[in-house]
C-alpha cells in the first residue's frame, strides 16, 4: 500500500542533499515520521499545511518498511502510518510538487 509524505521545500531540499531524514520537526519530536494514506492526505495538508506553497507530495510503499511501520491511531480515531526509521531516498517511490489553488492543495489525479 502506498503512503504519502508532505515536505517543506527546505526538508524536501535537505532530504535530497543527505539521502536520508528524520522527517520534519513535527517528526524529531514525536519521534517517529508521520505518513498519511491516500484518504488521510488532503486533511493532513488542510490541517498541518493550510496556506504554505511550495510543499513536495512523496510516495513510499509502506509494505517496504516491515515492522518499522506501525499503524496507530490519530486523528478522527483513524489508523495512520508511523515510520520508526529514518527515511532513506531509496524509499521513495516518486515525487512531485504540491500547489497550492484557491488556498487548496491540489494532489495528484492519479493518487491510489
């Protein structure tokens, strides 16, 4: 299953120059890096990113991650995946820009 990342463009640009992360901020406190599913996405961008432009959508296969992924509850009770890992760029399955329209970030058509 596929699990979705958001990225300031500076923590996109710090990833892609060290290969590898401990996620945002947010991450380094909560210990872990916050994923999303394909359902959860908009409402994590809406939630945690209102406003910013300029955010990087990436895609991992969470199935890659074995036990370092763990699905815990969150949000509206729903189950979200927490990557107990850093993050390496080989994870990631592909990229792509987050713009922002009409103040809401529009994710990729073809987002599964």
């Amino acid at each position: 299953m596929l699990i979705y990342k958001i990225f300031r463009s500076d923590e996109w640009a710090a990833f892609e120059a060290n290969g590898e992360t401990q996620g945002a901020p947010i991450d380094l406190q909560d210990g872990f890096i916050h994923f999303s599913t394909a359902q959860q996405a908009a409402e994590t961008a809406a939630k945690h990113f209102a406003g910013i432009d300029g955010l990087i959508l990436l895609a991992c296969e969470g199935d890659n991650f074995g036990d370092k992924l763990k699905w815990e509850v969150s949000r509206n009770d729903d189950l979200f995946p927490h990557l107990f890992k850093i993050l390496q760029m080989t994870d990631v399955l592909w990229s792509k820009p987050l713009p922002l329209k009409d103040g809401i970030h529009q994710f990729p058509e073809d987002m599964v």
